[in-house]
C-alpha cells in the first residue's frame, strides 16, 4: 500500500482526467442565456460544452445546424483569478521561468521571447514567433502576426505555439531566434474557467485572450472555424451541452411476460422505445430496481452480439490514442496490461495488479492482483472506473510500473438501439468465448445485476425504455340534460356520473388501470348551463 499513497500523491499535481474521453456533445437549437443554457445542461447532461483540443472545436463546428451562422453558448465563462497558461491547455504546474527584470509588469495577456527572456506584451502586435510540432521540435516562423494569428497558424501547420517547462527547453528554442526581435511563444494570461470546473485551460479566441469589459460569457462561431469571443450573458443564443444523458431520461418498464429476445425486442419497439440500454452502474442498477421483487431469474435487456470487434474503454467510450507493443495486439486475450510504456492483450483470467481512476483523486494504482474482470468491479465500487488512457502524457505516469490492468477491452455486442456507447456490466466469466454459448443479453436479479449471454430463443421477461405510447391523456367533452333544477354541480351527484362512465367505458375494453375525472373550471364548476340563443327577427343592426 505504501507504493499505491506514493504514486497517487506523485500524480496529484499532473492528473488530467479521462473523463473527457467519454464526452459527449449536444446541439440544442433552443435560444437561451447562458445561465439557462448552463441549468438545462445540467439537468438534462453534465454541463455546458467543455473544450480541450481542436479537434474538440472541429466535433463542435460539425454539429451545428447548417442553416445557423450566429453564436452558440459553449461552458466558458469570466473567472476572479488570474493565472499563467500554455496554448496546449497546461497551467503553469512547474516552478521555471525565465522573466526578464521587472517582468511581468504591464498586466498584458500574451508574453514575447526576447534574447533568451519573457516578456508581457500586448497581444495585438505583429511579431516572428515559434511553432512546436511533436517528434519534431521547434520550427521559427518569420511572419509577423498577433499573438491569436500566430497560435492559429501553429495549430494548423504544426502542434501548437511552444510550452517551456524548463531551463533546457528555453535554452533549445534561444538556438533557434532571431537575436533582436521580439518573438510570441505559448505563454498567455489567463481569467477565464469552465462551467464543469474542468482545469484544462485550452482557448480558442478570434481576437486574443479577451479584455475586461467586453462580456463575461463565451459564444462559439459557428462560422469563423469555431473561434470563441466574449458575448453578454443575457443574449440569447442556441448553445451545446456535453455528457451523456442523465439515468431520468431512461423511463425503464419491466415486462412481466416471458418472450423471446427478438419478440421482446419488437414488444419494446411498438410500445416504447427499445429493449433498455443502459450506460452507467447508475443505469445497472436501475434495471435491478425495475424488476418485480417476486421474479429472481435472468431478464432481457436490449444488448446483442454484433459482427464488427473493436477495442473499447470500460467507461464505456471507443479509444483514440494507442501505445501497443510491438506485434501488438497478437490475439493472446481480450483485455489489456500496461508494461513499461507500452500495451499488451492479455487473458483477462490472468490476475495483476490495476489502476483505477476516481474523478476527484485521478489515477489509483491497487496492488493487489486480481482478474480484469474483478479489477472492474473493485475500481467501480470504490472509486470511478478502470482507467482509461488518452494521451502520452497520461501513459507516462503509469509508463515505468510493473504489469497494470487498464481499463481496455475487446468488446463485438451492440444495443438494439444502435447507442454507440460500450459501457458493460458482465459477471465474473462472461462473456463466454466458447460457440453456441448465446448471442442476446439478461441480467441477473441476484447477482448484483450483473450481465450474461443466453440463446435468443430463451424465453424471459424483459425490460424497455421510453414513455408507454399506449398510456394517453384524452379530454371528451360531454352534453347532458335534465329535466326541472339541474344539480349537476353537486359532488355526490358527479361522482355517481363518473362511476356509471367508467363501468360502461370497461365494458367496452378500457384498461381496469386507467383514470377517469372531472376537468374542473375556474371556480371549481364542472358544467355550465348552456344559454339558447333564439335568432332575431331583424337582422340589421340599429344605428343610432
């Protein structure tokens, strides 16, 4: 244990958190401020959209409506504390800089290379400036453009501008300038922060980190290639969300009738939405809630073998970033170890150590070995999940350790619903490699809800999501008449109405469930007496 609290207080200060692998964007094409924006994110999301890379903006840009060239809310608004960042999205995390005397003394936003030396400057000036480019290194740019021209430049040509973590890197890129003149590098000021509490600090301003006093929340161009400005919050513009939808948006129904897969699956679509999905243990465990407390065997829910293998994230999202070993993957396993750098498939029976991640505390390396398979189980009891890996930087932390379980696996089922998110919640030996062993999905009622493969043909009772469309709000309005003083606004008198209704409504099929009642009007009434209009006579009107 004393060799997992050393890595996790290591790490503590350079964790940047997977979970912007599983993000998630959504357009919504409704005009709010950006307080209304932030609070329906929220309640229907995880929060506004929240950016780290280009690539990032670029997912943004593509999935505004087409016909919209305005502003869109994204998660970025003022903050009260200033600090130092790096274009790539690093705070100032090492103690090195190499300010000239006096420096920083303007309270400018963006800072020049000079001779070796930092400057704060004014970020609207013209000047050289530097370019990084990974595996490459620094390449100077004799083109004199502001401090936001030049950082777009080096994000389409190249990585970034550079980040200086060091006294070698600043010697390295002093090789490489023009001695006398001023030269823009990745260092800027910056105030802003995201609405999620992301620490990542990656921009994308049209016209350079942005002033006092020219609003306090952000609006994405939707035409200009994505770039940020600073709006008033009260404006009203479409905005993007990012996360997964929240476990409420899954109205999960539990069918107590034994179908087979395919059958229940055509049940769920004509009735609701699909056979459930789910994409959380929030989500698994609703699914063992739903289940009548009577019924303890196995109940289908919406996931199926597939045809296309792909290597995903116990999260629940597909990887990008890959660091196999040579010859890797060779096909000894499903699931994957970290060795010295680098990735290997592995039997998931093998028991190693593991590294769990936990939103608050970052990466958790456990030592004790278990099978990948309880190793998840272990990381979602007690912390977030497995890890999941999305940069070199992240691989480097866990680089020089023994034998590690991630959190990747190789995965073939799809949810009948085409959802493209993997998370899964199998039992200790499923899913089983060996043929004929099913292809459709149950969960089971006893054991922690956890998940396994059956033949489809199997009949079990099974569980949808969506609103019942059988279940509808219908308003009759009703003519009576009556013979001398009519009480029909009596409530004894409507309630003997409303029962008489309802016997003859179930006789003719209405479900014995179903709800029937008065509409009251302003006043509490539930009848009006209708007034009789005779026609006049004369039909002109009398002008006076």
């Amino acid at each position: 244990m004393d060799g997992s609290l050393f890595v996790l207080l290591l790490l503590s200060g350079l964790f940047w958190s997977s979970s912007a692998l599983s993000r998630q964007y959504h357009y919504i094409n409704v005009r709010m401020s950006w307080p209304e924006a932030q609070s329906y994110c929220r309640e229907k999301y995880t929060d506004l959209a929240t950016v780290d890379t280009m690539a990032d903006v670029n997912r943004l840009v593509n999935i505004v409506d087409a016909g919209y060239s305005g502003s869109v809310w994204i998660g970025l608004k003022r903050g009260t504390q200033k600090r130092l960042a790096w274009s790539n999205g690093e705070n100032i995390s090492s103690p090195y800089s190499n300010w000239a005397s006096g420096e920083p003394n303007e309270n400018t936003y963006c800072v020049a290379y000079f001779y070796g030396y930092w400057y704060d400057m004014g970020c609207s000036y013209g000047r050289y400036f530097t370019c990084y480019k990974e595996n490459i290194g620094y390449i100077l740019v004799k083109i004199a453009k502001n401090w936001s021209d030049a950082q777009s430049y080096c994000r389409q040509y190249y990585t970034d501008l550079p980040t200086i973590h060091n006294a070698d890197e600043n010697n390295q890129l002093t090789k490489i300038l023009l001695p006398g003149y001023y030269m823009w590098f990745g260092l800027f000021l910056d105030s802003w922060e995201w609405s999620d509490k992301w620490s990542l600090l990656f921009r994308n301003w049209a016209a350079g980190p942005p002033s006092l006093g020219s609003g306090d929340c952000v609006g994405m161009s939707g035409t200009n290639s994505g770039k940020w400005a600073p709006e008033s919050c009260d404006l009203k513009y479409p905005f993007i969300c990012h996360g997964w939808p929240s476990s409420s948006t899954y109205q999960y129904q539990f069918m107590n009738e034994s179908m087979t897969w395919q059958d229940a699956q055509s049940y769920c679509r004509a009735r609701f939405t699909d056979l459930a999905t789910a994409d959380t243990m929030s989500d698994a465990s609703l699914l063992v809630n739903t289940v009548d407390a009577g019924y303890s065997g196995s109940v289908w829910i919406g996931l199926h073998s597939g045809t296309e293998y792909r290597w995903v994230w116990s999260i629940g999202t597909q990887f990008q970033y890959s660091v196999w070993g040579p010859g890797e993957p060779n096909g000894d396993g499903e699931c994957v170890r970290s060795f010295n750098g680098s990735w290997y498939d592995e039997s998931c029976s093998t028991v190693l150590p593991f590294v769990c991640f936990n939103d608050s505390s970052g990466f958790i390396i456990t030592e004790t070995a278990m099978t990948w398979r309880d190793a998840q189980s272990y990381c979602r009891q007690h912390h977030t999940d497995l890890v999941s890996i999305s940069s070199a930087e992240q691989q480097n932390l866990i680089s020089n350790q023994e034998s590690l379980w991630i959190g990747l696996f190789r995965d073939s089922w799809e949810w009948s619903d085409k959802w493209s998110r993997f998370f899964r919640n199998w039992a200790a030996d499923q899913p089983s490699q060996s043929s004929g062993s099913g292809d459709c999905v149950g969960i089971s009622t006893t054991d922690s809800g956890k998940w396994a493969q059956y033949s489809c043909d199997l009949k079990r009772p099974f569980i949808c999501y969506g609103a019942d469309t059988l279940i509808k709000k219908q308003i009759v309005r009703l003519k009576l008449s009556c013979n001398g003083e009519c009480t029909l606004n009596e409530p004894s008198l409507q309630t003997a109405i409303l029962n008489e209704i309802s016997e003859k409504l179930k006789s003719r099929g209405l479900k014995s469930d179903s709800k029937i009642s008065w509409r009251k009007r302003e006043g509490g009434e539930v009848f009006h007496r209708e007034i009789k209009r005779t026609k006049s006579s004369n039909n002109k009107c009398n002008k006076k």
